[in-house]
C-alpha cells in the first residue's frame, strides 16, 4: 500500500481526480475525514506546510506539494515530478512609493518564509533583520514594521489592493510528486509506476 500526503484545497482535489482518471476507482474523502483507504492506496489530508514532514518522517510514501513549501522545508526528499500546476511566484513586495535598494543598510523584510529569505539574501551577501508572520504580511510595510515583504504572489492583486508592488521575484513554484527517500527504495516498482502514469498525464498537457 502506498501512503499519499495531499494538501487540504483544490491541490489535494485535483490529485484525486487524477487518481480516478487513472484507476476508474471514486477517491473522495467522506464529511470531515482526514484519512481516506482505498485499493491500494492511503490518503492522508494534511496541511500545506505540513507535505514535506509527513513524507520526510515516511508517515506518507509519496505527496504532492508546492515548490516553495518544499524549498522552505528544506528537507531531504526525492523529487519525483513537476507537476505543472498551482503556479505561483515567491516574491519581494515593498510600498508603491519605496524603491529596492540592496545596498541600502538596515534592510528588515516580514515574511513566513524564513528558510527561502534567508538562501536570498545570503547568496547577495545582506543580512537584513528577518521578522516572521504568519498571515497579513502585506501590512508590515504600511506600518513600519518592515521595509520589503518576502511572499507568495499568484495574480499580485492582494498587493495591489494594499498599496504595495512587486520589485523583485525570487522564485517561481509549481506542484511537484515528491517521495520519502527509504520508500522510494522499499516501494521502488509502485512508485515508479504511478510517476510513469502521472507523467503521461502531464505530458498531454494535463497538470495540478
């Protein structure tokens, strides 16, 4: 049996759609569970952040997650394939009448991506002060709490309504299959089987 660890959204929706395109069996999770069993496989309904965790500590064999959870999670897993979907950027934000200046001493940037900021800003050689929050990050620099914001930025509307701007990306993420690297080794055919069936997937133009 293979153990998935989905993402709670639309992600972890259009990754059992594509198990039931595959499979012809109905993978739907009933009211409120967070564990759905079925054939050969166990699904595990966890939050976002939490993918990389469950799959590092073989809680989950495989999982679908976003590039930028992964990269800020920093552990050490096997990247099976990109996905193609959920697309996004991680991206710098500052105030529409504020200009990016690197060299500019005292740089103090908000975010909750602490892990992917601090990679940033040490490959410039900054070591800017680095506050983290957890949501409303765009009212940080409206209020002085900080100079710039390191965040996710799909459409960049949120921003926009905010008084804020883009002024720099640092990354751009998509969903990728990703796997424990013990069951990649234990579990080697089924994992590969079902990457050979979700590439096919992705290769006619299908993504998550």
């Amino acid at each position: 049996m293979l153990t998935v660890a989905l993402p709670k959204g639309r992600i972890a929706e259009d990754t059992l759609a594509i198990f039931r395109q595959i499979f012809k069996q109905d993978f739907r999770f009933e009211d409120r569970r967070l564990v759905l069993e079925s054939g050969d496989f166990k699904f595990l309904l966890v939050r976002n952040q939490d993918v990389p965790t469950y799959v590092y500590h073989q809680s989950a064999d495989i999982g679908v997650v976003g590039l930028d959870v992964l990269e800020e999670s920093g552990l050490d897993l096997v990247r099976l394939l990109d996905l193609k979907g959920g697309f996004c950027r991680v991206a710098i934000g500052m105030r529409n009448e504020d200009q990016l200046d690197y060299n500019k001493p005292d740089i103090v940037v908000a975010t909750k991506m602490i892990n992917i900021t601090n990679r940033f800003f040490s490959s410039k050689a900054i070591s800017p002060k680095i506050i983290k929050l957890y949501g409303s990050i765009e009212l940080a620099p409206l209020v002085g709490l900080a100079n710039m914001i390191v965040d996710i930025v799909e459409t960049g509307s949120t921003m926009k309504q905010n008084g804020l701007k883009v002024v720099d990306t640092i990354m751009e993420s998509t969903t990728h299959l990703i796997a424990n690297k013990s069951s990649f080794i234990e579990k080697k055919p089924e994992i590969l089987s079902l990457y050979s069936e979700f590439e096919k997937i992705i290769r006619d133009g299908g993504r998550i």
